[in-house]
C-alpha cells in the first residue's frame, strides 16, 4: 500500500482486511465486496487458509486478476499445499479469474508507477522480464536502476498455478513497448507448450533465459522456492538454443546480456578493437584483453598498417602496443589531446567493427585528476555518437569506487554500455551476434530505445 | 625518490642524474661512481641509449644488482633492441651484476617500505609474486590492498633478460616469508628450465600461475609488451597441471586464489552448507548458489534431519528452504536472534567442511539498518573462529557500495575470506581442495598468516 502510493500510482487503491480501521487516510474495509465499483486487481497478503475464501470475494466482484503474495503451498511439498492450489485454480477458472502465483511479489510496471517491494521503482524502458523468483525479480529491477536498464514491464510468478511463464511470455511478445525479454525460470507444469511458445518468441524479440535449479542442489532448492520439479539442464540447454533464445547461467550474464540487446539492436559484427592503457598499465591488460576476447568468441584483428604508422608517429615508438589490443598509454607523456587523436585513429580503423575500451578510474584519477577523468569520458560519449560504431567502455572496480560510479553513470547516460570485465563484454557481445546472426527478427527502425 | 622516501624506506638514497642539481634535500650526484660507499641497488630511468654507459659505471662501484625501468628493447621487436638487451646481460656477467627488467617497475616490498609507482605501499604479509607486467604487478598490489591480500615481496620483471621467472620463483620458494606464490607470466627463454623449477617450487608451496597471451591477440599484444613469444595455451596448461600449479585466466580469479590461499592454509574439503537470505530474497538466490557451487565443483548435500527439523520449529515452516542450500529468509520476522541461532544450527551441522554464506548488503540495510547489519557481521566474525570451520562470505555489489566496502573491509579483518559472486568462491574453494589433495607440502602449523 505504502509502497504503490509513495511511487505515484494513479489508479485508485483499497485497502481491505478483517481487523477494519485506518490506512492514514483511506479507510480499511472489513471485506472487498464492499468497494465500489469495479476491482480490476487485487494483491493478496492473507495467510493461505483464507485463500480460498478470498477467491469467492474476487468472483463475486467480477475481479480480472489476483495476485498472491501468500506463500505455503506446493513449494512446501506437502499434499495439502498441493490440493489448495488445485482449489485455487477450479475456482479461478468458474470466476473468469487469472491467477499471478501463489508464493510471488507480482507486477511490476515503471510506466504505471507500480513498484516492487520497498518502492523500488526505475525508468520506464523497453526490457520486459519474467521471474518465477521474487529476489531475482528484484534484483533485475535495482541492478536495472544502476546499470541504466529500463523496463516496460516485468513480472515475478512465483508458483505460477495459473498464469505460467508460457503466458508471460506472450503477453511480451505481444506488448508494443517491449523489445527484449529476459526469463529467470526454475520449471514449468507444460514442457511443450513452454518449448513451443519459447520458439515462436524468439523469432520475434531477443530473449533470454536463466533456468535456476541445473544441479541437483540447485533443483532441490527449486523445489522448496517455487514447488519446481527438475528436469535434467542438458533437456533445458538443448530446448533453448533449439528455440533461438540466448540462455544465461547467472544474474551479472542475464544483465549484460540485457544491457547490450537494450543499447545495440542489431549484431554488430565480431572483430573488436580493444584499447587499453587510457593513462598507464596498458601492457598486461592488452595482452590479457586479447585472451579475454577471443577466449569469448571475438576476433581482435591487427590496426592497418596506415593506423599503425600514424599511431607511432603521435605516441612515440616506445612502450606503447599498437597492433590490437592497442597499449596507447604513451600518449600520458604528451596529454589528452594526443590520446583522443590515437583513440579516433583506432574506431576510425575499418579492420573492426566494434570497440571496446578498457578505463581504469583507478589508474587514471592519480594521472589526469578529476577534470582530466571527466573529459575523456565526454569525448567517449561525443565519440561514439559521432562515429556510429558500436562502443563499450570495460570499467572495472577497483580502490575509487566513488568516482568509479560517477564515470559509469555518465557513460551509461550517454548511451555507452558499461562492463565490469573484459570477459564478461565479449560474452555479452556474442551473444548479441549469435541471436541476431540466427535470423532474429527486430526491425533496425526499432534498434535504439525510445527514451534515447 | 618521491615514492620511495614517503613510503619511509630507511635505507640511503642517491639521486644520480647529468643535469645535477638538487631534489629537496638531496644533491643529484652527476655520476654513480661519486655516491660514497657501496651500492646495493641501482633503479634506473635513463633512456635506453645510455644503458650500457650506466652498466659500466654500476660496475665500477661493484653493485650487485639493477632494475631497469628503461624501455625500448626486444618488446619492439627490432634487432637493435634485441642486440642492446645481449650487450647488457654480457656486461651484467663480467660485472658480476644481476639485471631487473628491463622495461619493468621492479621490486615491492612492504616490510622495508619499497613501494610501487605512485607510492603504492601495503601490509607486510605473506603472498609472493613476480609479473612481467608492470601494470598486472600494480593491480595485484592495489587489489591487495583492497581485499586484505598481504605481501611479503613482490617483483615486476618486464623482459626478463637476465633475472627471469626461474630466479624469482625460486627465490620466493626459499624465502621463509612466503608462504604463497602467485606468477603473472607471458613468456620465456628457457622452457625446460622453467617447467622444472615450477615443479619443484609447487611442491614446497601453493603456486598459481596466470599465463597471458594463450590467444593470438594476447600473444601478439605480449611480443609487443614484453619481447614474449607465443607457444601454445595447451602446452601451458599441461606443464602447469602436470607441475602441480594452479593454473587461472585472469586477475580476478588470480586475487580470489591468493586469497583463499592466503586464509585457509590447507584443503577444506568439498562439502559446502551455502546460506541465503539473511533478510529477504534468498529464494533464487539459494537456486542460484546450488547451481554455482555444483557447476564449479563443490559438493551441496542436504542438512541432516536434526538441523532441518530445529530449522523448521526455530523458523516457522513457510516461505524458507530447509535441505541446503538454506534460506533462513523467515527469521526477518522473528529477530536478530533467530538468525544467529538459525546460521548457528547450519554451520555445527557435521555434514559440510566449509560454509558459504551470501549476504547481500542492498537488501539487509533496509530491513536491519546500518546497527543490524554490524551486529550480524560482528556475529559471523565470531561464529567463524569459535566454530573453526572455514567460513566464506559472498558479497556481491549492488546499489550502496559505501556500505558493501565497509562490511567487506570488516569481514576481511576479521579473517573471513570475502567474494564478489558464489561461482568465484566456489571456483576458489576448488583450487585450494585440489592443490591440498595432490599433495601440496604446506604444514599445519603455519595454516594462517602470522599477523592475524
């Protein structure tokens, strides 16, 4: 209540519960046939036994949607959390009622101002998800605050009785505001038609999946979260690349892989100039760049022989690496400037089709100080805008993380997607080229978000 | 000499430089061969012509060894640079000189207050490490610092043309200080000797060695850094293993070593309790940690009846996961108390060896503030060395990284090992369960560092 009202949604809100009373200013009525009116949709926090009794309430409201927060049934593994569910289904489908959960944190909806719990709430975007998790629901939602990840529309479905992945999916698929779809799932009642309806949405939209519960300890976890039985990742794995969808082991993957579908909406191709060294420690960097590149599926071809010379002739011949990856950290000796010319030289190169530049906040502040930190991440920004390259800045932590966090957030603001680790931006980046190269369908019309 | 005299290194210091003058107090002494008395060490930023020059003048005073920071050797692939590099090692024989470098940053040395460029300067500790790169050296020192990684001596060796990894590994393995040794390496002169002295220095010590330039990018960005040639990843990969080193691919997974190493001086053991939700949203998050933990090698095995049952009655029966991984999320509702006796029950569980807990900073902050989430830390510090069982911490970063640092630094200097994701610490766990079981000689007296 607190929270949908804090963030600013419009729609008018009832509060309802036995006990009566005050919720500040709106009055808690003792039963939810006594709102006026139509109810569109109702969240449900009573305790599981009242479940039922509730559904009776919402049917004879003429209710569309229930979602319950209310956990205590299947994932316990018991036979009586089985057989209310069930219930809970039969009196659903007499009440022309859908069902989000049981066991779940529900919708969640920037552009309606419909936040997840403790108000979090980021900008409306084009990303949509579906989690059978409410943590990792809301996980995507604060890592999409911090890494510039906007969504239209995203979901948490807990046991998923009723409405099902399959459902979720579609309804994606189908939302205009909707451009990539990402799927944390841990099972699903109906193998086919989630196989099924995976296919026919990926043909339409770039999606990505997560499947939680691959090991057996993971599985049996499964089961006790959302009531999910296992079924072997060797099946999954098969069904999702089988299906065309980009599939994910882990949360920093499934934001990557978001990150980049968001911000570049097409395959960019797979020959990187990587360029290290902004100020200083460009050597080992380079040399572990280039691993991390090629280790992911990139190719890092040599600069021409042209963009070599002139780089030599602007930074000098020693301690620089001018092939690719490029150390063009000589160009500390002769200011920024120069380092912006060699970095224009090297994006301008036609050998690559996109680049990936490592900054080092931690190296760079002591060196070029505040204003310095600031104009290179500006010319960054001008840079890429100008050059219509695809550009990736790779900024890893380190000691300054205040300031760490200062340049990413302007990076991101300035539409540069931002990366932690070399490997974790070539990763992103191929499966970006893999979905697009496989025939993936979005329209180039539609290939830079709208708020951009 | 800035760095050098800051950091509050107590031995005599010369300036040496044709222009003369003075730096602060000091007079520039126009040549080496007038500085008073015996030289030990020479750290050079001349330019490369006049190295040979300098060698003869090193000779004259009869010092014993000499850094090179001077570049623009054999890394720029020219037969001028590669005969200048052979000019100085024969000098450096007659001499009786041992050469650093060239083309590096040289030695670090907490305990004599030796720092890196920029007045880098940690504890004294007892990690190890040689690198032939100057920027990879700097990292693991500036990471050191960060993730309470202690040093007893680094060294940054560049080209290798005289003193290569074969000496430095060698060194380390007699050093009485060291008790871990991590190598950062791109190439070498002499396989075979160096094959042999990675055998004999694993056998005395844990070893973890991260080869750079496995790809073609890599190998051709380490020809241009240090003069390294390129052989085959799979060779490295061969020799290492069949040495007995821990093999790992890049810095991050490096630092994770050096620190598990440097903590938990023996093989733990594969059986790992994993707990989740120390406040909220350790549904997924336990799916996830089963997953991660079993996919890099650790075995999860379900909570003994006793500990699940007490679980049970201590946390109510809705809405946690009780086998293992465990999600004592529930104890949100009953205090700071049943938390603690909940992770208590977990961790005296005899059928784990080691336990991961994934404590997450963005979502206990709202739910126990800033006091709740020091006393919950307080209590892990403690648990862990009354328990003795070794306990890890995952910690991953999110939106109050003010915060995450604080309870990292406190974790960290109460002895507990602190991770940025599960898949790293179970990664972590593994190398140290697999060096132990093949028979690594560490003995159990010096299971911990010295100063903890």
């Amino acid at each position: 209540m607190e929270d949908l009202r804090t963030a600013g949604y419009q729609g008018a809100i009832y509060p309802v519960g036995t006990s009566g009373g005050r919720l500040g200013d709106l009055e808690i009525l003792p039963s939810l046939r006594l709102i006026p009116g139509e109810v569109d949709y109702v969240i449900v926090a009573v305790p599981r036994q009242s479940a039922l009794d509730l559904l009776d309430d919402c049917a004879a409201k003429n209710v569309k949607a229930v979602h319950f927060f209310t956990a205590g049934f299947s994932e316990m593994d018991t036979r009586q959390g089985r057989k209310l569910e069930q219930q809970m289904v039969e009196k659903a489908r007499r009440g022309n009622m859908r069902l989000i959960g049981p066991n779940c944190i529900g919708a969640y909806c920037p552009e309606h101002r419909i936040p997840f719990l403790m108000g979090i709430l980021g900008e409306s975007g084009s990303v949509g998800f579906l989690s059978q998790s409410g943590g990792i629901a809301t996980k995507l939602a604060t890592i999409g605050i911090a890494r510039h990840i906007n969504y239209s529309k995203g979901v948490s479905f807990g046991n998923g009785i009723d409405l099902d992945a399959s459902d979720f999916l579609q309804y994606l698929a189908a939302d205009p505001k909707t451009r990539v779809i990402a799927a944390y799932l841990e099972g699903t009642r109906d193998g086919a038609r989630l196989f099924d309806t995976l296919k026919k949405v990926a043909r339409a939209k770039p999606l990505v999946v997560w499947k939680g519960g691959r090991t057996e300890a993971g599985a049996q976890a499964a089961l006790s979260h959302t009531g999910s039985l296992a079924s072997s990742p060797a099946i999954w794995s098969g069904m999702l690349k089988q299906a065309g969808a980009i599939e994910v082991h882990d949360l920093e993957e499934l934001t990557d892989a978001l990150l980049i579908f968001q911000q570049i909406g097409r395959g960019p191709g797979t020959r990187a100039a990587v360029i290290g060294g902004l100020a200083d420690g460009g050597g080992g960097n380079s040399v572990a760049a280039g691993d991390a590149c090629v280790e992911n599926g990139l190719e890092v071809p040599p600069l021409s022989f042209e963009t070599k010379q002139k780089l030599g002739q602007l930074l000098g011949e020693v301690g620089g690496i001018f092939s690719n990856p490029v150390d063009v950290s000589q160009a500390q000796f002769r200011g920024l400037a120069t380092l912006f010319q060699a970095i224009d030289l090297i994006v301008r190169d036609t050998v690559s089709d996109i680049v990936l530049i490592q900054e080092d906040v931690e190296i760079l502040l002591p060196i070029y100080s505040q204003k310095g930190l600031e104009e290179i991440n500006g010319f960054l920004i001008e840079l890429a805008g100008r050059q219509g390259k695809p550009t990736i800045v790779v900024l890893p932590s380190g000691s300054v993380e205040t300031e760490r966090l200062q340049v990413e957030q302007k990076l991101l603001a300035g539409s540069i997607p931002v990366f932690y680790s070399m490997e974790r931006a070539a990763r992103a980046i191929c499966g970006l080229n893999r979905y697009y190269s496989a025939g993936g369908r979005m329209k180039p019309s539609s290939s830079r978000p709208a708020q951009m």
